[in-house]
DNA sequence: AGTCATAATTGAATCGTTTCAATTTACATT
DNA sequence: AATGTAAATTGAAACGATTCAATTATGACT
C-alpha cells in the first residue's frame, strides 16, 4: 500500500503539502504541485478513504432505509437517489425494514453507527418514538420521503396525499360509484396509518363533499403488499359488503385485489371498479389497465438527495418541508358502473 | 464524544484493557470486565466504526451492483443479500449501473475505494477485461451471480442457464411450435451477450435436438428491459417473421414483447406464445400469465453471502462455483397453437 | 541593502481505535 | 521463602490521512 508519506518521500515535499495538493488547496505552487502529481501517478497512489473518514469525521455515505424493496414503488426513487449521490461523490447504503419496525430501528442505528452523512426514511420506516430520542444528540441530516413526522429538525418531502386521496375517491364518485371500499396501510399504536393517513383524510374529504355518509365497515387494512390487498378484498367479497369501487392505498395493494375480484369471477370495473396509488410501471401493464395516482417518484429521490447534501455542512436553522404534486392517470380499472352502462353478463 | 480512553479512565484500566473488553477478549478477568461494562453503560459509550475501520483495515460493509434495480427480479435478490448480510452483521452499499458499463466500471471502483471487505456482482454489470485487471492486485472477495465469468479468482453463482433456455423452447417445441423467436440480451463488444450465452446454448441444443434447423433471422437483440422487449416484438411483428413463438430472455422483455402482441390484436397462446425467465412476480398477475423459466432468487442472493463472508477473512485458494437448480412454470401465455385448437376468431 | 507583507512549506498533533511486546500480578509448587 | 508458570494488564506504536501553528522563501518597495 502506498501512502500519502511515500508519496511526500517521492516527491520530495512535507506530507501536509502532498495532502494540500490532494484536496487542490490553492496555495500550493504549481511547480510542487505538479511535482506531486507526477509522484501520484508514478506510484499509482491512491488516498485511503479510512484514514481520510477517521480524520474528517466524514464518511460521503448516505444512508437510506426502504420499507418494502420489492414494492415497484421503492426501487424507481431509490435509483434516483441512487445516482444523484453518486453524481456528487456520495454512495448510499440501502436497509430494508421489510414494513417492520423492529427492522427499520436497528437499520437507524447501524446507520448511525457507521457514521452516515445523512439518512434518508422513505415512508415510515422508523416509528416517530425512536426517531425523537435522537434529535436532541448531534444526530446526521435527516429526510423523510413520503412521510410526514412533523418534527421540525427533519427534513420531508411529501406529496400532496390529502389531494391524491380526494381526487382518487372524487373520480369513483363522479362516475357514479357510491359505496367505495378502501383499503388502508397497516394500523398501527403511535403511528396512525403508518403515513397512509393523507389518503385517508382525502378519501373522506371527497365523501363529504358528496354527502355521502363515512362507513367504517367498508375500510380494510392492508399492509401495502400484494397478498394484503388480494386478503383484504376477499374479506370484502365474502362479506357480501357490497362495495362497488375499491380505492387501494398503493397499487400493488390493488393488483392484488384485482386478483381476487377476477378470482371471484367478477368483472373489473363493470362489477367492481378499482383505483390505486403510486403509479408503478406495473399499474399500465396489469390487465386491466390501473387508474391510479401517479406520484413523481423521480423527483421525490432527487430531491431528498439535494436537501440533504444541501445541509450536509451545517445543519439547516429552518424546518424543510417540500410538498410536490401528484396527479390522476386514467386508465381501464375504472368505468361507469354496470347500471349506468349495457347489461350484458360475460365471465372471464 | 465519548471515547475508549474516558471509559478506560472512568474505569481505572489502560486503554488496551478496555479495548479487550469491548472485544471480549476472553484473558481479562471478571472483575474488571464488569468494571469497564459499568463504566460504558455509564458514559454511554459508543465505538467508533471510523478509527475501527482505520486500523483494521476492514469495514463490515459489502459492496452490491445491480443491473436494473427497476427489473423485479433484482430486488428480491438484493432483499435476500440485506438481509443475511445485516444477519452477520454487515451493511451493503448498493450501486445500480442502468445496464450501463460505464457506469458499472465506476461504481466497481468507488466500492475499491470504500475498501468494503467484498463485492458481489449481479449479472454482467462489470466488462471481463475491466475485472482482469484487478486480480493481481489484493483486492476484496468478489462474488458474481448469475453470469461466469470463467475467471478462477472469482467465486461464482449462477444457474444452468443453459437447462433453462433448454427446458423453455423444448417446452414450446412440444407444444407443436417450430418457430420459436427469440429475445436475447445485449450484444457485446467483449462479452457476448452479456451472460445470456447460456440461454441462447440452451435454445440452440433443444432445435438440434428437434432436428429444426437455427434461423439467425428470428434472433432479436434486447436489453432485459420491459420497452426492448416491445420494440423487439414490433420488429417480429413489422417484418411479417411469421413466429409462432417467443422466448424472451427476462420476464420483463416477454412482458413488453406480450405488449407488442397484444396491441397488434393478436392473440396469446393463440397466435404466438411467449415464455419468459425468472419468474419475477409479476408473471404471474399479467394477463396472460407467464410461462417462465423459475431462477432461485432467495437462494442465488444468500449463497453469494455465503460465500463472501466464509472466506473474508482470508481468501479461498481454490475456485468457487455454484450452479443452483431452475424449473419450469407453466402459465397461460403458453399452449398449442391454434390449428391444433379451436378455430373460433376473438380478440381484445 | 533593508524592511515588510504575503505566499509556500513544514511537520507535529490529531482522529479513536486495535495490537502486541513488555511488564506486573496471582498463585501453585517445592 | 523462593521459584516458576500462567494469567492479567499496560501503554506505546500503529492505521493513513488532515489540520494548523510555526517557519521559511519570495518579491515588492523604499
């Protein structure tokens, strides 16, 4: 292993000067400085980043924890984040927590451990109990996508959810479904909905605005799984619940329950229509097609990664919050209902 | 910060005694372990992993790069690496090349710089000429799935791809289809066909033993990505290639080529059968569903981990390979061809 | 030539561990 | 009590960079 000290040797310059040229320090004359250089590459030198992290209390490392990496959803912001890091010379180490808590703590403090730059949540990954324990430490940047915690030190970058739930629920209304079952993320002790709460809130907000009357029988809870969407709609079907349009609170909870709907032998969205959220790749390739919400699942990356990066010298002295927007894709999962359109019967 | 050298004086030891407490050297006596325990829990001492890394020269920390952590068929992967990596104790920083080499090249050596204590590769994210060139030097364990290098230095993980491609088109060739088109992976300059090689093998073996003779014409060229999948169809489709059949070398490329197929108006199996391979999720909730080719996801991604960290302390002087079993699923996208069947005319 | 400000350079201290040769302690044996 | 051996403990030297106060060189100006 060759050193900055052999390198100085070489070169014949202090080490404190080799390392100046390194980090192009500009008082470094250019006669040394190329002196350097040439010793650099004669010695195929390269600076050891455990020395420099040790010294520098700097890692270039940014953390980020997924609740669920097999959910389409994740992996288009992770490469976003992914190679915007990587644009600025940073490399970012991936947890998954699996949608458990447990998981999602142990990966913050390995995260911690290693002495991150910063850390990115993505969803609720981390219940807000462990989060604030650490706030008050010298804790790394932190950005939560996705989520909003509403603690102040932490960074979020959100979509509007109130509004993607509204215009969900809003869209079944306008085409003249009335009993819209929806099916949640997971419920949980301290951490309502586990951040599907917006959805929430926009679903009802849509409902009033139509006068139509809150059901609370006609709410399931998923886990924001394939499987917990496709159990979750069984329960509506063996319920006789008489739902006519289902809103899922992400899309891969209502391909899975478009499953079922198929398995039960009903038509989609003839007898039963449904609506998810997030707009993965899958959502336009599933038969039907999927009406859903799309999320700017780019721009949610980039911009956690700006923020961070932003700030990763001195911490922000106000509270970052950026809201970004969302809209309705359209597609075949959603139709007037059977009623309002031919009669015909025909099973798949 | 708090610091072993309080704990020790805290405690009344030398700093070394601390030091084999915290790493449970079994010589220090009882007593005194008790004593530095007190006094960590105390001051609430936290290691720190930098000056750790510094000075053993090791980071508990694995590199990963994937292709396309978009492709599904990744994620799963990766979950199964996190997982029993974070099991031993390490961390993966993760790295997504696009497909691209360049960017491949690039994360190969930021995970070098990182000194991360090993690297798996999964499919042929890093040129062979580009690896080559870092075996005399010491380098970090490296661990390739799916794809063989043929590189004796290098552990590897993978299929029988060859089998595969085998079972897929015998599977059509069965079913009375004598043309069968093909969806290969991308063209290389020095890596032919970027570790696909062992499905078009197989392809090729099961014509020759069908007496069919090998028509370069219906080879299109892909990228395992879901739109060369549908451009590659289009292309069969534009130049009236008259196939009966497609065997796609990812699911995601079968899925766009089904894509192609169905916006044609054409039917599946009807009027072209599709059979894919990996067997990612989705297969089995796109209409139709996918024939494919099963790949041990779980077991590709831990058997990698394996590897790695049995030999992290020091390197294996013999060459690692392991081929895991695959299998056929049968899905609707595949059945007789349609003058062995009804004749009745239906589309979309 | 002398003075002074500025530009370059030096090298020891530091980051916080682990390691290991040297030393001390404890205890059994004669 | 002396001796020998094994068990505990010590603390200085690494690991390889960055930082910074101190020093030296350079050149402009009188």
């Amino acid at each position: 292993m060759t050193t900055l000290k052999d390198v100085a040797k070489k070169s014949g310059v202090a080490v404190g000067t080799a390392s100046a040229v390194i980090n192009n320090k500009s008082w470094v004359s250019e006669k040394t400085r190329q002196r350097v250089l040439q010793a650099i590459k004669e010695l195929n030198y390269q600076p050891n980043q455990l020395a420099r992290n040790l010294r520098t209390q700097r890692t270039n490392t940014i953390g980020v924890i997924v609740p669920d990496i097999t959910n389409p959803f994740f992996p288009q912001i992770i490469r976003n984040i992914g190679a915007l890091a990587h644009k600025y010379g940073y490399s970012i180490i991936l947890c998954d927590s699996n949608e458990d808590y447990q998981l999602g703590i142990e990966a913050f403090h390995v995260l911690l451990d290693k002495k991150v730059d910063g850390i990115i949540l993505i969803g609720g990954v981390v219940p807000k109990r462990e989060l604030v324990k650490y706030l008050d430490k010298k804790h790394p940047l932190i950005v939560v996508i996705e989520r909003d915690y509403g603690i102040p030190e932490i960074a979020t970058v959100v979509v509007d959810a109130i509004k993607g739930g509204y215009l969900a629920t809003k869209h079944l209304l306008d085409l003249g479904y009335n009993k819209i079952g929806i099916i949640t993320g997971p419920l949980d002790d301290d951490d309502f909905y586990r951040g599907s709460f917006g959805r929430y809130e926009g679903y009802k907000k849509a409902l009033e605005e139509y006068k139509i009357s809150f059901n609370p029988e006609i709410v399931k809870q998923g886990d924001f799984s394939l499987n917990g969407g496709y159990k979750a709609m069984k329960q509506f079907l063996e319920n006789n619940s008489q739902v006519q349009a289902i809103f899922a609170f992400n899309d891969l909870m209502a391909i899975g329950a478009m499953e079922a709907i198929k398995e039960k032998g009903l038509r989609i969205p003839e007898d039963i229509a449904v609506v998810g959220y997030d707009d993965i790749p899958e959502a336009s390739y599933v038969f039907p097609t999927l009406t859903t919400i799309r999320l700017p699942k780019a721009q949610l990356g980039r911009m956690a990664v700006e923020i961070l990066l932003n700030h990763t010298k001195k911490k922000p002295e106000f509270s970052i919050k950026k809201v970004l927007p969302l809209e309705l894709i359209t597609r075949q999962s959603c139709g007037a209902p059977l009623k309002l359109k031919s009669n015909l019967k025909w099973r798949y």
